[in-house]
C-alpha cells in the first residue's frame, strides 16, 4: 500500500501540460492525447450507501472502497495505449485506441480494444473454482463537437467476450463555465434478464467536474461501484446511491 500512496505522490506532483481534454465521470471519450502525452487518473467508488447510517458512515464513506489506477500514452497523434489496474477481482486491463476526426462532420470518433484479465469465482462444469480468466473488449466511442459551446453529448457502444453481450452508455457535460461542468451518464441494459441473479438495474451517474491547471476533479452520486464502461454496461445489482470521485492529471514528457 505505501508503494501504491509514493506512486500516486509522484505522478500527481509531476510536470504537467498546460491544457487537458475534456473528460466524462466514466464514459471514454475520442482521445485529443499529442505524442509524448501521457495522463494518470484515479477512479475511487465507495461501498457504502448514502443513506444507510449516513451520520455513522459518513454517507457511506467509511465502508470500503472500489478503486481504479491507470495510465494513458499518446504514441502518436490520435493513437493512444491505457493500461488500467482495478482492486476488485484484482483487474488488469491493457488497451489500444486510435481516434479519428470527421472534417465535413461536427463529430469524434474512436475505436478501442482491450485485453482484460481477473481473478474471481467462475462456475464451471466441476463446480465452483476461484481462478484467474482472461477476456478481451472493444468500444467505439462517439462525441460531438460542443452545441452552443456548452453541450458536448458522448456515446460508447461495446461487447464484452467475457458477458459475450453488447453493451451502450450515453452521456451528456454542460458546461457552466470554463472550470465547471455538470455530467450525467446512463447505460441501458442490452441484455436484461430480471429473473436472473446478476445486474438487474440499468447504471447511471450524475456529477460535477472541477478544471484546474493540469487536473480534471470529478465527483459524483450513482448506482454502481464497479469501475471502466465494460462493468457499467452490464448492469448494477443495487437500486441504492454510492459517491465516487476521480482524478486525472495531464503529463507532458
């Protein structure tokens, strides 16, 4: 753990670049990345409910926490690579990404593919073993140029090998100014079995975004603690409400 806290310490004290592009509270959007760019985020989801004991919790604070580190690199101009490492099922994922512009339209576009691998329970023909799986994903990711400067609407559609479903997540920033914006998302289920013993409740967030000098803040309320588009595509099993906050921090080489 005191590894994790000195790495975070260093990437988040380090040169940064002056600019940052726009980011949502979990939808990916086009990257705008120049080589030799490169940007840390920290994805942070409470356990606790809101309100459940809220005065004992601290608004589900202080009951644990899902958490997200990863790292972006611009290797060319619109080609990117994510590498990402999630705590629970001790996730790690590596993607690659290009971007591409439409001159002749308002619109942004980017095609991602990643390889994922964890370790959880997996129901298999002798049972039930706790073993570590590997899978692969892949997003288109879509977002128009801001209407009236102030609304930028982003879509990602995705499959997952490891579901072997589709998956869709829409969202919305209107910008209140310069450094603020109010974000919401929302993943309809493709798939919905409301008989079944997984996800039952389609998974949302709304939030604000605080822009610093090399930082975007992001907090938010929703019905999901799970971590990356692939998890909220799928669905919640909670009709309940969880903060999370996330921090991302530009770096230039």
């Amino acid at each position: 753990m005191r590894g994790r806290i000195a790495i975070l310490a260093v990437l988040l004290t380090a040169s940064a670049a002056h600019g940052l592009e726009k980011s949502m509270l979990s939808l990916k959007l086009p990257s705008e990345l120049e080589a030799r760019q490169s940007q840390f985020f920290l994805q942070h989801r409470f356990h606790g409910k809101i309100n459940e004991e809220p005065l004992e919790s601290f608004f589900g604070m202080s009951g644990g926490a899902n958490v997200g580190l990863g790292f972006r690199v611009g290797l060319l101009k619109n080609l990117e690579i994510v590498a990402l490492h999630v705590f629970n099922e001790n996730e790690y994922s590596l993607a690659v990404g290009y971007a591409v512009k439409f001159p002749s339209l308002p619109l942004r576009a980017q095609v991602d593919a990643g390889i994922y691998t964890n370790k959880k329970f997996y129901v298999l023909s002798g049972g039930v073993e706790f073993k570590r799986k590997q899978f692969a994903a892949f997003r288109l990711d879509l977002a128009s140029k801001a209407i009236l400067n102030h609304l930028t609407p982003v879509v990602n559609v995705g499959y997952d090998t490891e579901l072997e479903q589709a998956g869709l997540g829409i969202g919305l920033d209107a910008a209140i100014s310069k450094k603020y914006s109010l974000i919401g998302e929302y993943y309809p289920r493709l798939n919905g079995d409301e008989n079944g013993n997984g996800p039952k409740y389609d998974s949302f967030a709304v939030g604000l975004k605080v822009q610093t000098y090399g930082h975007h803040f992001l907090f938010h309320v929703g019905n999901n603690t799970e971590i990356g588009t692939r998890k909220l595509m799928a669905g919640s099993t909670a009709k309940d409400l969880f903060f999370g906050f996330g921090i991302q921090r530009l770096l230039e080489f």
